[in-house]
C-alpha cells in the first residue's frame, strides 16, 4: 500500500476539471497520490475557481486549446477522463450541444485512438428518455433510445457514434450517469441536485417545494430516480482507470430508485429538521421532459468486476448536508 509520501507519476487529463464532477475526480485522484493531473476546462468562471484552487495538480489547459495541448504532449498522457459538456437539460439550442458535447468529444476520441491513451468520458442517462426500452447498458439498444432534449441527444449521438467505429482505444469506458449530487455543484444553478436546493431552500424558508406529479400513475412527490453520490462515481472511475475490465459503455448508478420524498425527509433529518414539503406544478417549459422514474440496471458494472456498495441516499445526502452545505466546504 502507498503511504500519504508515495506519488504516483501518471499523467492523468480530466476535461471539465473545475466543473461538478470533474473537479470530484480530480479531488479523489489526488487522495490517492496521482498529482500529475491536466485539468482542462473554460476557466473563465470566478465562482468555480473554489472548485480546484486547493486541489494539486500540473497545468490549467483552457478548453479551446487543449488539442493543440495534447498534439504537443501526447507522448507524456497515460489516461483522458473525459467530463466536459454542456450540460444543461433545458438548452434547445442543437448547435451548442453538436459543438461542445458532440463534435469536441469525437475530437478527443480520434486522438486517443491515434495516441494510444485510454479513455473513459461522460455519457448520461438522459440518454434513455421515458424508459420505454428499460434501463440496462445493452449497447443493442443505443441506437433505439429517444432522448426527451437535446442534451440527451448529444449524449447518446456520441454513444451510436463510438460504438460505430472500427477502430477504438485499446482501453475505453462512457460511463451514463443518473443523478448525481454532492459537493461542487453549486455554480450549477437550476441545474444543481435537489438535495442542494432542497438545503438552500430548507435554511431560508424552513420548507422545501417538489414538484406536482401530473400523472394519473404518480402521487405528488413519489416521482422515483436512481440517486447516487458523487463520491461512489468517483471510485467507480477509478477502479476503470486502474483495473480496466472490457471496454465499453456503462450504466452509472445506485441501483435503487428513491422518491423526492425520501430525499428530501433524509435532509430536513440531516439538518436537524422536521419535514414540511409542499407541491407546486412543474414548470412547463420542462414538463413534457420530465422523466418520472429511472433505475440504473448495473449488471454490466458488478460482471465487470465492481464489487463496491454504494452508500445508501440516506449516507449520501446525510454526508453531503452535514460535511460539505452546513459547513460552506468543497470535495
């Protein structure tokens, strides 16, 4: 085992470093040791600077320059963790997410294949729309899905896409994940999880709002989706990066739907609170988008090799409220 003086010299890039999750990668890769780490974003965001300002690492490389970057350094790259994207559920405009999501992304996998690095990079489970083909990582029904936005889309263009090449990096993982939460997520607005507006909300009003179920199918607030902490994504990520088991692309989280009422009891609970929960109509600019239920089948991810358990969304949201939002902290 390394001690806390053993570095490890692997070069690592991590696109969207500053963001949300990348910038969680970035703060586990450093608990174990790797501090040789590229971290590749738009850096024109003040209030991601928090994000990355005490993590350790070699280069800031902007976005629109990262290519050139890595034609000059190829040579020293041993892994891309690829998180960058636009990811914003309610942006319609397709030429931001065929830039950013779509066209940058076949880029990065072209240069991977030419320089031989491996590759894992962020699919998302918009990908699967309404559930109607299920939730299992079969690569068989990529090509059938029927994402709700054009995020979604981009997503799961990129997925047909690499599975339609000939040739691939020798190692490669897309990794589609559900709802992630946890700490860094506060630069991302509406787009942040429920359980940070849930927080937010809880400590200026003392009650949380949820949206109203306007199906027949769903009582108001028993809308179900696979909520996982974003720590669990990050040991996932790095059990690829080390172990590598067969290429290919997989579902990414907890295996177990949860109501918006569980998680917003579990953190009133967290924050020493007695629940008060109203309803409000779901906006409708989102409504006919919303998905109702998702539930991540992670039978490809166990055959693989991932025995880990992933905290319970009771342990998540409960570290998350306690260790991080109630203590102003970043991962």
């Amino acid at each position: 085992m390394l001690d806390s003086n053993t570095y490890i010299c692997i070069m690592i890039v991590v696109t969207g470093a500053a963001g949300f999750i990348g910038s969680n990668i970035v703060a586990g890769l450093n608990r174990r040791n790797y501090r040789d780490i590229v971290m590749v974003d738009a850096f024109n965001r003040p209030e991601k600077i928090r994000n990355y300002e005490s993590k350790i690492y070699t280069a800031l490389v902007e976005r629109s320059e990262f290519m050139e970057w890595l034609e000059r350094n190829n040579r020293f790259v041993q892994m891309i963790i690829h998180m960058g994207a636009r990811t914003d559920t309610t942006e319609f405009n397709q030429d931001v997410f065929r830039k950013l999501n779509l066209d940058y992304s076949k880029m990065i996998f072209r240069a991977c294949v030419e320089y031989g690095l491996p590759l894992i990079y962020a699919s998302s489970a918009a990908t699967y729309g309404m559930g109607e083909l299920g939730y299992d990582d079969s690569h068989e029904i990529i090509p059938e899905l029927k994402p709700l936005n054009p995020y979604g889309e981009s997503k799961n263009e990129f997925d047909k896409w690499v599975l339609m090449q000939e040739e691939h990096p020798f190692f490669w993982a897309g990794l589609k994940f559900f709802n992630v939460f946890g700490p860094n997520e506060y630069h991302k607005g509406r787009m942040a999880s429920v359980v940070y507006h849930a927080f937010n909300q809880i400590k200026e009003t003392g009650r949380m709002k949820l949206f109203r179920s306007h199906r027949p199918d769903f009582r108001d607030g028993e809308q179900r989706r696979d909520f996982i902490y974003v720590k669990d994504v990050v040991d996932v990520i790095l059990y690829l990066m080390e172990g590598r088991p067969d290429s290919g692309i997989y579902n990414l989280g907890s295996g177990r739907a949860s109501t918006f009422i569980d998680l917003v009891t579990f953190t009133f609970r967290a924050m020493g609170k007695e629940p008060d929960i109203q309803f409000i109509d779901t906006p409708e600019d989102i409504r006919d988008t919303y998905q109702y239920f998702t539930e991540a089948g992670m039978t490809k991810l166990r055959a693989a090799g991932y025995t880990r358990p992933f905290r319970t969304l009771e342990e998540g949201v409960t570290e998350y409220v306690r260790d991080y939002l109630s203590e102003g902290l970043r991962s």
